[in-house]
C-alpha cells in the first residue's frame, strides 16, 4: 500500500493510560486512512510523571491501531494548554503528510468557535484587565471576562478536553495551517484519571493489550509516583533564596514566596501543593513549576520543535515515513543523539533530564532507558508476551 493521497489523520494525545475511549477515537480515523499519535513524553501537561513510561504508551498506541507514534518533547507536554497546543500543532503541520487533526470535546455542540478570536474583542479586554487587577489567574480571568461576552463560556473552559480542542483551533487559525479538524463527543464512561487512582478495580475501562501492559509495567517496578520527588524538594528549597528560584521558567508573580513559606510544614508533595493552590494558582500550575524547579530550567524564549522524534510504528507507519519524511519541514529522528543546532541541542538536553527525572518516581530505575530504547515495530494482532 503506497500512502500519497492517502489521509492521514494526527491525534495529540497522552494516553495516561490508554483507555477504550481513546481506542474509540483512532479506530475512526483508520477507517478512511492512518493515524499519526503526537504522545506526549514522560511527564503530562498537569505536570505530573505520567503513569507509565512513553515507551509503554507507545506501544499501546500502536497496539490500538495508530501506524506512527512521534513524542511531544517535555517542553511542551509539560505546558499549559496554549503552549502544549502550540507545541503539538505545529510539530504536526510541518510533517507536511498530515492532513486533519482529531480530538474530542465535552461540548463539541457549544457555540466556541465564537471563542476562536474573543482576544481581539475590546469589552473582553477590559473585562479582563479588572479581573487580572483584583489577583485572579489567567484563566480565571480569561474564562470569566469571556463569560461577559459569550453566556457558558466559563463552564466550557472549565472542561479540559474543550481547552484543548479550543487550543488546537485556534493554532491553526492563527497559524493559517492548511489542516481539517474532526471534532468528537468525549465519551464519559472511560476517564484515565479514575483508572490511574485504583487501575485494577477498572480494568474494564482498558482494552486487553493496555491490560497487560499495565500488568507489565507495574510488573517491573514502573508505575510512577511523583511523592518520590518530595525529598528531592525539600532539598532544594532548603538552599535556594527566593532570588534564585525566580530565574526558572515560570516562576513568576510571587510564587516563589509560596514555595519557600510552606514548604517547612507540609507532610508531603500533595500537603504542599494543596497548601499552596489560590485564586491565582491552580494545581496544575504549580506542578509544572515545581518539575521545572527539580530540572532547573530556565527563562526561554518560545520555539518550535526543531525534531520530531519517533518513538513506535507499524508497516504503514514505516511506508509512511519512508515516502514523506524526506519532503517534511521538520526533521525525523530515532535518537536525541541526532538533535543538531542549539535549539536541538536544548531540547535534547532537556528530555534526557526530565526522563531521567521520571525515573526517580519508579521503584525500578534505568537511568540509561533514554539512551537504549530505539522505535520498535509493533503488530496489534502479535501477544504483548512475545
């Protein structure tokens, strides 16, 4: 099967973990032609270490049906929503062979393209300058200032598979990407979070194969942890001024003062990170800054992925690459060894840290497995046991 003119749909997408819900959503990209999966690394966009490992993930993505699975570095997976966003939609338009974009919403029926362009409405800016000005975060304010204009915004942005979707949009908008979108009902049965908290009592949730992956990976020691990284903080803050933890990227507006006032009477990572969570910060927030804190990443200027990383495949997906790679406008590797420039070199750096971060919140550590593992081939018919 030769694949020019062949539609080939992009899915963004963490599978933490697969689910049949996400089963569900490749499945009806396959029907008409191949799907891409952008996953994103080993920390999620709620900076949080994923379940198991990208390399588990991969697998199942691939075992569900997608021919290609390429990563979504750390720096954007563990972004808020328009970084994240940013991030995946652009590594996807400049493969240059991807023709749509699926996703699924909460509420693909509400009216939200109205929302696409609200920024440049003038009663939402000042809506939102009185928000910002009265201590409220961005979102916040963001989703109360467009609730003026748009009735139900607030609790459409409340959702965030709608953020997301809403985030992919208007990239490509912005971005005049020349991609479709193909917008889905989320289905509500099957959520990762509630099968993250107690995996064996919903098991019903997981098609077989990410059964057994689970099953393999808990297995060996690698289901993650993130209180593992509690000691890891205490330390830092223990020796780092205020000063100093204000040139990591993202803290900013204070947050810094909130870190080093609770850290000392908290019992643990979550005790710490409720004690800090307000108005102006949400959990999710202060995740992702505290893995930025553990990496010491500094202040960046934003940028595109300057590589687009496989990291599992399967007869299609190789076709794939072999026929359209060569015409793409970013290029493809299979080791971060071949990253090249600065900005490679950053990126690289960068996922080899938080990857071996992540594997501070296993009981099993290989702080090599960045370096050994290289894309496999999967086939979604051969037993997880060969």
């Amino acid at each position: 099967m030769r694949t020019e003119n062949f539609p080939i749909t992009g899915i963004i997408a963490e599978f933490n973990p697969l689910h049949k819900g996400h089963e569900f959503l490749i499945a009806n990209q396959k029907i008409h032609g191949a799907c891409v999966v952008v996953l994103s690394s080993n920390f999620t966009q709620r900076g949080e270490p994923s379940f198991i490992d990208k390399f588990f993930r991969a697998e199942t993505a691939v075992r569900a049906g997608a021919d290609l699975v390429i990563e979504l570095p750390f720096i954007f997976a563990c972004s808020a929503a328009q970084d994240f966003s940013r991030g995946a939609v652009n590594l996807i338009a400049r493969t240059k062979f991807i023709n749509q974009i699926a996703f699924s919403m909460e509420n693909p029926e509400f009216n939200f393209e109205s929302l696409v362009n609200i920024e440049e409405n003038e009663n939402y800016k000042i809506f939102l300058r009185k928000e910002l000005s009265q201590g409220a975060s961005f979102s916040k304010a963001h989703s109360t200032a467009a609730e003026k204009i748009l009735p139900g915004s607030r609790d459409f942005l409340s959702k965030p598979n709608n953020l997301l979707g809403l985030s992919y949009i208007s990239e490509i908008k912005k971005n005049n990407f020349n991609l479709e979108t193909k917008i889905f009902k989320r289905e509500e049965n099957f959520k990762s979070k509630i099968i993250r908290e107690n995996f064996q009592k919903n098991f019903f949730m997981l098609p077989d194969y990410s059964q057994k992956i689970l099953l393999k990976a808990q297995k060996a020691g690698r289901i993650s942890n993130q209180e593992k990284f509690w000691a890891l903080l205490q330390n830092i803050f223990l020796r780092t001024s205020g000063e100093e933890l204000k040139k990591i990227h993202g803290i900013d507006e204070g947050i810094e003062n909130l870190f080093l006032k609770h850290w000392k009477t908290s019992e643990n990572l979550e005790d710490f990170i409720g004690r800090c969570v307000c108005a102006r910060y949400t959990r999710a927030h202060i995740r992702r800054r505290l893995i930025y804190i553990l990496l010491n990443l500094k202040r960046f200027e934003p940028c595109a992925a300057p590589y687009a990383r496989v990291l599992a495949f399967n007869e299609t997906g190789r076709k794939i690459l072999r026929e359209h790679a060569k015409n793409s406008e970013i290029k493809f590797i299979t080791r971060l060894k071949d990253a090249e420039g600065e900005t490679g070199k950053f990126f690289s750096d960068f996922e080899i840290k938080a990857s071996q971060l992540y594997e501070l919140s296993l009981d099993a550590q290989d702080m090599n497995r960045e370096f050994k593992k290289r894309p496999e081939s999967y086939d979604s018919e051969r037993d997880i046991t060969e």
